[in-house]
C-alpha cells in the first residue's frame, strides 16, 4: 500500500490563553481514509487542538490545511465547508426533537426537508448503524444512539473527515466495539477520522497512527502496531521525575477513613462503576488514588462524600474521640460536619456560586457551624472577616471579599476553597485534582499547605490526573482501574511511567 | 442494550394525533349527551350553547395560539394578556374609522407591537420572561386606558368604552344548519345532541372564526413541516445546539415572538368585532390571555390540544352564559361521568394513585352536583376559571415542555 496524499496538515499551531500556552508549534498530519488518534493527558492541549482545526479557536500561529490547500476557519461552518465535522463529547442535540429534526436543522437546503432528506437519512443511518426510526424523539435514545445521531448529523453535512473528541468516554465496553466496527466500515468508504483518547488500549484498537500530545505540543507520531501500551504510556506522561521532596514519614496507625467492600451501581443499573472498593486512610497520610478519568474515581469520592449512595458496604470515619463511626447512611452536611473538608474536582459546578461574593462562597458547606453561622442564623459579619483571614493567609489574590467568585482566576478561586476546606478543622481531606488548571504559583501553595497540614495530623483522600503530583504527595498509591482498586504502588519507588503503565492496565500485557 | 429492536420503539407510539383527537371528541359528546339525558338539561348540547362557546373560545383560541409560537421558541408569553388589550383597543379603533377589517389589522398590529416589546425585553435584554410578561400586561391596560381616554372619550362620552363599531357579518350553511335543526328538535337521543352541537359551529359563522380555526392546521404546518419552524422549535429546545448549526436564535425568537403577539391581538379583535360580543369595554379581556396560555399547557403545546383546550374553557364559557347555574351543575354532572372513564382507564393502566384520585373528584363533583340546586350566582361567570385550575392541575403530569424554555440565551455561551 502505498502511502495516500495527507488530507490535514497541521503545521506549527500555536495558541495562547491568558496566562497559559495551550498548545505550542503542534504538527500533526492525517493522511486520506486513515484513523489518526491524537492521544495525551487531561490538559494536554487535545482540545484545544481540535476547537482549532473545527474552526470554534482560531490560532494564534501556524497553518491549516485540507486537501493540500491552506485554509483559514473561523467558524465551525467554515470547517464543515472544507469536510471537516465534529462529534463533540457532549452531545449538541435537542432531546424534545425526533432524530430526523436533529439531523436536518440547519441544513434543510442541501437535501430539502421532504423525501430527499429521508432517502439521505436512511442511507446514512445504514452506514453507521443507526437502527432507530427516525421520528423517534432523540430523549428516547441511549447514549451510544445518540453519539451515532451525533455522526449522521455531520456525515449529512458532507463531511469526509470526522473528529471523534473523546467518544468511548461515555460508552460501555460493548458499546465501544460496535462503535469501532462502524468506524472500520466507514473507514472502508474512505471517510478519515480523528480520534480522541486518552485510553490507550483504545487507540491501540483502532488506530492506524498515533500523534501523542503532552503539555500543549506534538512528542511524535508512531505506528501503534509497533510500540507497546508501556511505550505510549511513557510518551503521554513523558518520563522526567519529580521533583524530590523531603518524605519524613508523618503516618500514624490511627484510621480516619475506613472504605470497606464499597459498591455502586450504575444508574441504569446493570453494572457497577464501583465495586469491592476498600481502603483505609491514617491520621497524617495522604493516599492518592491514580487512575484514567472515568474508571470510578469521581463515583468513589461522591459516594465517600454522600453524594451518591452506596449500593453495598460501608464507609467509616474517627470521630473527635478517634474510633470509627459508620457514614454511610449520613447527609453530605451531616459528613461534613462530622469533619470531612473536600475540594470538588470541579470547582464550578461544585467548589464555588460563581456570581456571589467570595465571604459569600466562604459559608458554603458552613452553614450550620461557627464562626460563619450560629447554626440557625448565617454571621455575614464572622463571614466576610473569617474570608478576609483566608485570603491573607491562603494569598488569595483578590481586591477585596465583596468581589464576584466568578472574577477570580482559576487559582486564586482554588486557593479559596482550599482555604475554606481546611478552615473547618477537618479530620479528613478529600482532595479531587487540587492543582487542575491552575497556575504553577497557586499549584506549589496549594501543595505546600496540603503538606503542612497533613503534618498535623490531616488525612488526606487525593485524586489526581497529574502523575507527579499523585507521586510527589502521596505516602500510598492506589490504582483504579474500572471502578476497581487493582493495585498500589509506593510513591518513593514508583516513577510516573510505571504509574501510567499500571493505570491503563498496559502492566499486564507488556510486562 | 446495544442493539435496540426496532420493534420496541413502534410499539411504544402512541395513536396519531388525529386520531386520539377524533377519540376525544366522542368521549366528550357522549359524556355530553348522556349528561344532558340524565339530567334532563338539554341545554348541554343545545345549538345555542355550541354557537356561544364558538364565539367565547375564538379569543381564548388565538392567545393559545400566540402561545404556542412563542413557548415553542422557549419565551415563555404570560404577556398575552396584555397584547389582548392591546388588541382590543387597536380593533375599536380601527374598526370605528375603517370598517371591521381595518379594526382586525390594527388589532393584530397592536398586539404585534407589545410582542416585539417583549422580544426586546426577553431576547435583546434577557430580562426574565415572567418580569417582562407582567410588565406588559401592566402596560398594556395602562396604555388601552390612556388611549381610550384620549380617543373615545371625546366620541362616546366615556373612557372606558369606545363608540359602537363595525362588526363582522356572519354566515351560515343554511341548508346544513336547517337540517341540522330539524334533527335536534326531534330530541332522539345521542343524534340530536350531536346534530345540537354540529350546529351551532355552522350558523352564524364569522370569516374571522374561520380565520382562527384555520391558524390552527396552518401553524402546525408551518412549524412541524416547514424549514422555518423547524429552526423556531429547535430554540425553543436546544438554542446552544441551534447556534452551533447555524441558526439565528436571536432572529427567529423575535419572529416567534412578534408573532405570539399579533395571534394575541387578534384574540383581542375577536372580542370586539364579533356579533354579540361588546365594543371595546375596560376590562373586557378578563384573563383570557392566561386562559389561552391555559389552554396551550393543557394541549401539551401542540395545535390540536389547544384546539381541544380552547373548546373546553369556550365551552365552559358559553355554558354558564347560556344555561346559567343549573347548566353548570349539570356539567359537574357531566364532569363525573368523565371521571369515571378515566378512572377505568387509569385502573387497566394499574396507575392505582392515579384512579384513587380520580375517584376522589368524582365524589367531590358528585357531592356538590346532588347537594345543589342552585350555584351562588356570583361564581357561576367564574366557570371557565375553576376548569382552568383543575384541568391544569390534572394535566400538568406529563406535559412535553420545551426544554429551553425561560432560559436565557446570549450568543456564544455555553450551555
């Protein structure tokens, strides 16, 4: 086989936010019926990536090219016009409209909206194996149908290249197959793909080539028949160290978080995204729990936090007196009450009221409890002083306490939750990626209080994507792989290759 | 799970929308017919009764319809009251200096202009839907007064009337009707009662009754078949994904809602030019606009429910003007018979909370029906309200709403 003409050609993208280079001199090249993934880490500037080449970003440097000519996208209906059509990972669909509304709505004039664009509509359910009727609402369908609507919608549109951002995220492994089966036979009538990932087992599924992302720019393209998980594994997270930390040992035997024999089920219910899930956290010991997003690291923390409830086991924590006391069927008030601080993995939805003042955001999860509240009455004066300490002491970066969350950068707004967090004498810290999207500055504050506090006495539950951190800070390592514990590392000899390697289950096949 | 059957989907369809409108309508004239036997009120389903509520729903038909558009493209409209005032006045108006189809068009346009205020409020400002619909209505009864004031006063004599005005001339199908007549007079059971209702819908019809009721199909054409209304519904579901296609939100929520109000405003005219109905009065509207919007939810925001929710409050209307309150009572009567349908059907659906409550209604309707003769007069022109709160309350379970509707939309936010 002889090597087809390149159909996109990256060359030297660049592009810049405020404070953060996104992606720098990124290269990348797909050639004409092939499946390209583009794999990385969380944060590594695949989004980005692709918003640019939908047209949704424009680069700040470097060119684009489709079919050989340089174009310029400045509109996701430029990108369609050069054949260019996205599945995005959330869905852009409306659920009250039948499968058919969705596909025709903004492209009524290229097939009409009569017999034409049903004939187009079957031919193109055919192809991706879409068997609904297309007068079915879209809210009837299921996730993997709906992903399919997702790719007739763009194939309506004409396109021949197709991104697929991250599409196993929200499917089942069965789901996945067939999804890749539709993928393979497409690829047979000469559509090309980019597809997302970050699961490499995946991408070594399907691919034909991989571009690996790390920190905003192109590490290399390899051949994915050629390299082993391990390998790619080590080129995502890249292999440096981090860097050394002073490890005096300030673990206790005194438990403060006892997980036992947990279970979640699904809210369809017939998996389980958590299962047999038992760990237990020490006065003064962070343990970080590493794993790929999505294998049930998120469930665990909910359910620890009472947000979700556990379908079996159960979930411990020391009281003021130190022995165990049974959470499980308690509140997420009344479990923070009992002493659990928790940093949200995702401060807007969770951590923060964007569009009230920071004293404001400082009573949340406070409510009850002194000094903001008297328990029934909220303290606005307590408030806005007890704020005022924890932009002093937490360098907050902020004009004053009657500012607007939401004007905050991303650090400074993490540094106040962390502040709020640890403020309520916790006995036990549940931190979900702490340094996500944050700047380097607030990212070493933010570790040096968790230290510090975890000198004093602090246990410490921490997620985290970012291997150096999980390593650097951890005294254990847990690894999650499907909603299961499968194995534990110790930070000081582990390096974060190894991590990578055991969080995709890469271990067991290239060891 | 992966492979869904096709055939589950098929079979979970419901019947044609015609078809259980076709069905609904024979439940409602029989439980009609067989109310007005047992209870010997023949003026259930009297001509009269019919003629009137053709009359009394026409304006709570328009608001709906005005409701419609605009909900369909996620504004939500409590506004139409005062686009009807709006309208009402614009139609006296028009119609006193230009004959009846003047009054119609200034009618129209001045419902149109308080929609386009509201489309500036809702859409440009993003101001909340329900602030801005009161403040309408506000206005509008401010303005009508102002401007009757102004321009009436000085003709009729007084500022909450206008002089008299044009009205539309109305036709019958004389032969339909005559026959039609004949056969309710014979007093046969079931087929008088059907031939009474038949023909009051075809005596003494106004164009503008035949206008209204041609919107119906008409909107449902233009919003389910064609380009246009695609687009307006998918911003009243998704405006994000609308946007990201290609759509101008911004544009067709304007359309929709400019529309909304020119359907209001005609409600508004309706009230004015019609044979029978009063010039322009303070206060004629008297809640319509929220009755239409009734109507419409109670229609699960589709044509054909409103239709039916607009027959139900002309008819509860026309009833209580007509026959007064032994006719009400006899309705409750009616009511009950009704009930029970639902509750059999309700029991074979084993919706067993459901069929409880529903006996509980009907024993309630019963009671008041066997311990009156008589309703306190002062509650019985307040009919179409009380169907407007228990109707609404009973219908409110499984409404389709649009989902984006009242939210906010600015351009290029996400979600």
């Amino acid at each position: 086989m002889t090597e087809p003409e390149p159909v996109v050609e990256l060359t030297g993208i660049t592009k810049r936010f405020p404070g953060v280079v996104a992606n720098s001199d990124v290269h990348l090249t797909v050639r004409a019926g092939e499946v390209h993934a583009v794999c990385g880490e969380n944060g590594a500037g695949k989004s980005t990536l692709m918003k640019i080449l939908y047209g949704m970003q424009q680069p700040d440097e470097g060119t684009i090219s489709v079919g050989g000519e340089v174009v310029e996208l400045r509109n996701p209906q430029d990108a369609i016009k050069a054949g260019i059509g996205m599945v995005h990972q959330h869905f852009m669909l409306a659920d009250n409209l039948t499968v058919r509304e969705n596909v025709l709505l903004g492209a009524e004039g290229l097939y009409g909206m009569g017999r034409k664009a049903r004939a187009k509509l079957a031919e193109l359910s055919d192809r991706t194996g879409l068997h609904v009727d297309p007068d079915t609402l879209v809210e009837n369908l299921g996730v993997a149908d709906r992903q399919r609507v997702e790719i007739v919608k763009v194939l309506f549109r004409g396109a021949r290249i197709v991104i697929l951002d991250e599409p196993t995220a929200v499917l089942v492994p069965q789901e996945v197959d067939a999804l890749f089966e539709t993928v393979r036979s497409m690829q047979a009538d000469g559509y090309t793909f980019l597809f997302i990932s970050h699961k490499l087992d995946e991408v070594r599924a399907i691919a034909d080539e991989v571009t690996v992302i790390r920190r905003g720019t192109t590490v290399g393209t390899v051949d994915p028949k050629e390299v082993t998980s391990r390998q790619l594994a080590e080129m995502m997270v890249g292999s440096e160290l981090p860097s050394p930390e002073t490890r005096e040992s300030t673990v206790t035997d005194r438990p403060v978080l006892r997980v036992s024999e947990l279970r979640l089920d699904a809210d369809d219910g017939d998996r389980s995204v958590l299962d047999d899930v038992s760990l237990t956290v020490r006065a003064g010991e962070i343990v970080g729990i590493a794993g790929v997003e999505g294998n049930g690291q998120t469930e665990l923390v909910e359910t620890v936090m009472g947000m979700r409830k556990a379908s079996a086991g159960t979930v411990e924590l020391a009281s003021s007196g130190g022995e165990l006391r049974d959470i499980t069927r308690l509140g997420t008030l009344a479990r923070r009450e009992a002493g659990i601080g928790y940093i949200a993995e995702d401060r807007h939805r969770h951590g923060l009221l964007l569009r009230q003042p920071l004293w404001s955001n400082r009573i949340l999860g406070y409510q009850t409890r002194e000094p903001v509240s008297s328990g029934r009455l909220i303290n606005p004066a307590a408030a806005r002083q007890d704020t005022e300490r924890v932009v002093e002491e937490y360098d907050v970066r902020t004009p004053g306490v009657e500012v607007l969350a939401g004007a905050l950068s991303g650090g400074n707004q993490q540094k106040l939750i962390v502040g709020r967090e640890l403020s309520g004498e916790p006995v036990l810290l549940i931190a979900a990626h702490p340094t996500r999207g944050v700047d380097v500055g607030a990212q070493a504050l933010i570790w040096e209080q968790m230290r510090a506090a975890r000198h004093n006495g602090l246990a410490v539950l921490l997620v985290s994507a970012d291997l150096d951190e999980l390593i650097g800070l951890s005294d254990t390592i847990r690894v999650m792989l499907r909603g299961r514990l499968v194995s534990e590392a110790d930070p000081a000899t582990v390096t974060p290759t190894e991590l990578g390697s055991a969080m995709t289950g890469a271990g067991e096949e290239a060891a | 799970m992966e492979k869904p059957d096709p055939t589950v989907t098929t079979s979970k369809r419901r019947l044609p929308g015609w078809a259980r409108g076709a069905l609904w309508a024979v439940v409602a004239i029989g439980v009609l017919s067989t109310a007005s036997y047992l209870t010997d009120m023949p003026i259930l389903t009297s001509s009269d009764t019919s003629q009137t509520a053709l009359r009394l729903g026409l304006p709570i038909l328009l608001a709906a319809i005005g409701g419609l558009w605009a909900e369909r493209a996620g504004v939500m409209n409590i506004g139409l009251e005062g686009m009807m005032i709006l309208g009402t006045w614009g139609s006296a108006w028009g119609a006193y200096y230009g004959g009846v189809w003047v009054g119609l068009a200034a009618g129209i346009l001045f419902g149109l202009l308080g929609g386009l205020l509201h489309a500036v409020a809702v859409v440009t400002f993003n101001v909340n839907h329900i602030v801005s619909g009161v403040a309408i209505n506000l206005l509008g009864l401010g303005v009508a007064q102002y401007l009757a004031t102004l321009v009436f006063e000085p003709i009729s004599g007084n500022p909450r009337e206008s002089p008299p005005v044009a009205k539309f001339d109305t036709y019958s199908a004389t032969f339909l009707s005559d026959w039609l007549g004949a056969l309710e007079d014979e007093q046969r059971v079931v087929l008088s009662d059907v031939a009474g209702l038949l023909r009051g819908l075809v005596t003494h019809v106004s164009p503008l009754a035949m206008i209204a009721l041609l919107l119906v199909p008409a909107s449902y054409f233009i919003l389910w078949r064609t380009r246009f209304g695609l687009r307006l519904r998918s911003c009243g579901e998704s405006p994000v994904a609308a946007e990201s296609l290609g759509v101008n939100v911004y544009l067709h929520k304007y359309i929709a809602v400019a529309a909304s109000g020119g359907f209001a405003g005609m409600g508004g005219a309706s009230l004015v030019l019609l044979e029978g109905g009063a010039d322009y009065l303070e206060n004629q509207v008297n809640g319509r606009g929220y009755i239409g919007l009734a109507a419409m939810i109670f229609g699960n925001y589709r044509p054909s429910g409103l239709l039916g929710g607009a027959a139900l409050f002309g008819y509860a209307d026309g009833l209580q003007l007509s026959g007064g309150g032994a006719a009400v009572l006899a309705l409750c009567y009616g009511a009950v018979l009704l009930l029970a349908i639902i509750v059999v059907l309700q029991l074979i659906r084993r919706h067993w909370w459901a069929a409880a409550g529903g006996v509980a209604g009907a024993a309630v309707l019963y009671w008041i029906y066997w311990t009156n003769d008589e309703l306190p007069s002062d509650l019985i022109p307040y009919t179409p309200h009380f169907v407007t709160i228990i109707v609404l309350a009973v219908a409110a379970q499984r409404l389709r709403v649009p989902k984006a509707i009242g939210q906010q939309y600015r351009r290029g936010e996400d979600t």
